[in-house]
C-alpha cells in the first residue's frame, strides 16, 4: 500500500532545504506546485470587510504572495521518515502560517 503526502509549505525560502532534506533521507520523486491559500486570495480580493479577515490581511500581507504545495507517493514505511525530515526543516506545523500537512491512500499508481 502507498500513501500521497502532500504538503503545503507556507515558507517558500525553506523548499531547497527541505529537499535537500529529502535527498539526504533517500527520498525522491516529488512534485512541486505554486498554490494560494483562500484566505490569502479573498484578502488580496479587497474582502476585508469580513471580521476575521482584517486580522488575516495583517498577517499575511507580510508574507509571501503564494505558498509551495509539494506531493509525493510514498510507501506506508517511508511516511514517518518523510515527515520528520519535514519537520526537522520546518519545524512544529502546529506554529501558524508554517504548514499544512495530510496523506491520501493511493489505491492505484503508475510510472514510478
């Protein structure tokens, strides 16, 4: 069985270490996207007449205007390993604006 880790990284001068990272751990394969988060996209769309949003405008308005969405197929034993090395280059995901983090099963792949 295989799993789909995707990870949102919000810190986009962190990538290269992170894959570094990746090719150290043995892990290979992964595809990088440039991706927006919503919040960020109804901010910049002039939607901070919404109470939450006037806060979030303030925190995002210093960060970078995109984020980097990163995939890759794993096997079931390699998902720790891939996780910790996100870690060790990021940090805790729990500290806001750092990450998104989640697996998918993968039922069917092809091409590896």
């Amino acid at each position: 069985m295989m799993k789909l880790l995707v990870f949102v990284l919000n810190n986009i001068d962190l990538l290269d270490d992170l894959l570094e990272n990746f090719i150290k751990t043995g892990i290979k394969g992964a595809t990088i996207i440039e991706s927006t988060g919503m919040a960020r996209v109804l901010t910049s769309n002039g939607h901070a007449d919404i109470p939450i949003f006037g806060s979030l405008k303030l925190i995002l308005s210093a960060m970078q205007p995109f984020n980097k969405t990163i995939f890759v197929a794993l096997k079931n034993e390699e998902v720790d390993k891939c996780i910790k090395c996100i870690k060790e280059v990021v940090g805790n995901l729990d500290t806001p604006n750092s990450g998104i983090l989640f697996t998918l099963p993968i039922d069917y792949i092809e091409g590896l």
